[in-house]
C-alpha cells in the first residue's frame, strides 16, 4: 500500500484518544521554532498563510482511508508545521465533517488568532488546542522563538478574542520546563494569563520526546502536581494513550511513515512491531539507527527516532 502524503495514523494521544492525522503542511513550515519542537528547528519559517497543498487532493486521500474502516476516535488537523498557516483550512474542515461523525480538532500554537480569517476558520472545529508556553515578551521569545513579525501582546489578545466567541470545546496546553518556566513566579504569571481566557480544559505538559534544543529539560511529577494545584490543570503525564497503527504492509516503511511525522521510542516502536506480529524488532532497530535519513537520539534512558 503506497503511503499516503496528507493522511496519516492513527497515531495514540493522550488527550484525544486514537487520533487520525491531516497535515495540510509542509515539513516543519512554521511561524515559531519552539525550543523543545519534538520535530527539531524549523526549517522554514513563515508568518504567510498560502495553500500547500488542493484541499481536493489531501480529501481523496481522507476517502481512501476511511473507507478501510480503521477505528479511530477523532479526526485531528496538525502535521507537521502550524496549520493554521494552510490557506484552505475552513473548507478543509467543512469538508471532513461532511465524511465522518467523529470530531474533528486542530491543534495550533495560536500564533494568529488575532486574524479574523483564521478565527473564522477555526470557529467551524468540534476542538481547538492551542499551546500558549508564553506569559510574556520576554518568554515569547526564549521559548516559542517566533517570526520576527509576531508580537505576544497581539498573539494573546487573539487567544483571549476568540476564546469569547468559539463555540466549540477550547482546549489550552502549556508546556513546562524545568528551570524555565516551572517556577512558581512564572505558574503564578500564567495563571494571570488564563484568567482573561474563556476554556474547557487546560493540559499541562513536559517534553517526553526529544526536544529541539538538547538543554531543554522535562518537568518532574512533584513539579508538574504542584503546577496543576496552583493553574488548575490535568498533568498530562497522568494520561494513558494507545498504540500506533498504520495501514502500510511493510513494517519499516510504517514506521518511517509514522516517525515523520510523530517521533517514536524504542519501546512504542517494539509494541507496534509485536502488533503487527514481527519476530525481528532487533534488526529493524539497528535498520533505524544506520538509516542517514533517520535520527536516533539518546533522551530520558532510552532512544527515540524522528526523521531529519
């Protein structure tokens, strides 16, 4: 089965259940190049929303998919860039709520929020999740390092507009950091920040994958318990998620079809192989980590491997 370009999962989550993937973007097209990205820097920063990619196109495939019947849960809009960057965002929405039942949700950095087209676009999803790591300029620039163009005092106040009018389920993640923004002077600041926002729920999360700069350091659970008491939040670290699964019949060709875009673990990518029944984990792993075009990299105890 040829792999599919816009498609792909569905791939575990722990907020989301098992999430079918879109991503109407190109490889790490972006308007931030957030300091703990599982995907690494951005290769291409933008700030200008253009249309990838036919919105005619990434559907055909959406058909393709569904018609195998694959449980899935939600569908989710994110990829591999910022996909609020994706001219044809609306219609692709609409779209895909024509073909299935199931919720469709966009994850977002919230980066252009303050743009009445995007509000628009987005006023149409079952979910947005929108990650707001900063409190302020000064963070803005550590930890989400945005396009030169991009100003926190109208990012949030695009968060704070559109929270007033979605209709929908608002979902508002943070992503700590230890010695970076764990402390409570900077818990205290964000809990300012979401006092002025209209939301269901708010998730709380560290990086568990390789982050794009190796100083960047995960938040441990006393931290993270004591971050949820004082903001109120669900620690994401608590939540359980399911397996991968993807639809392509040769094992390794799956798995680099799923690492594009979602990096895996040495231990998901054995669970996924014994899933599929593969006796030869061993030799598949050591295929990874001599693969140039696959990065293996040491974190937390054990491997993840990403695509470069």
């Amino acid at each position: 089965m040829k792999e599919y370009k816009y498609i792909y999962g569905p791939v575990p989550s722990r907020r989301l259940g098992l999430s079918l993937g879109v991503s109407p973007i190109p490889k790490k097209t972006c308007n931030y190049s957030c300091i703990y990205c599982q995907l690494g820097r951005t290769d291409h920063m933008t700030n200008t929303r253009k249309m990838f990619y036919p919105v005619k196109e990434i559907l055909e495939e959406l058909d393709l998919v569904i018609r195998e019947n694959i449980p899935f849960d939600v569908i989710t809009i994110v990829g591999e860039g910022e996909p609020t960057l994706y001219l044809g965002l609306g219609e692709l929405i609409r779209e895909i709520q024509k073909r299935t039942d199931k919720p469709v949700a966009v994850i977002t950095n919230g980066a252009l929020l303050f743009n009445p087209q995007v509000q628009e676009d987005l006023s149409q999803a079952d979910i947005v999740l929108p990650t707001m790591d900063a409190y302020d300029e000064e963070s803005f620039k550590k930890i989400s390092r945005p396009h030169g163009s991009l100003k926190y005092s109208e990012v949030i106040k695009g968060l704070e507009a559109f929270s007033e009018k979605y209709k929908g389920q608002l979902w508002i993640e943070i992503m700590l950091m230890k010695d970076i923004n764990d402390d409570d002077t900077s818990l205290q600041k964000y809990l300012e920040m979401l006092d002025k926002i209209k939301f269901e729920k708010l998730y709380l999360n560290t990086p568990v994958r390789p982050p794009a700069e190796s100083d960047v350091m995960a938040v441990d659970h006393e931290r993270m318990s004591r971050a949820a008491e004082i903001l109120g939040g669900i620690s994401i670290d608590l939540l359980d998620s399911n397996g991968f699964h993807s639809e392509i019949k040769d094992d390794y060709e799956a798995i680099l079809s799923i690492i594009k875009r979602h990096p895996m673990n040495q231990f998901e990518i054995e669970g996924f192989l014994e899933a599929r029944g593969n006796k030869n984990k061993g030799k598949l792993l050591v295929k990874l980590k001599n693969d140039t075009n696959v990065a293996s990299i040491n974190y937390k105890g054990y491997v993840t491997f990403r695509l470069k």
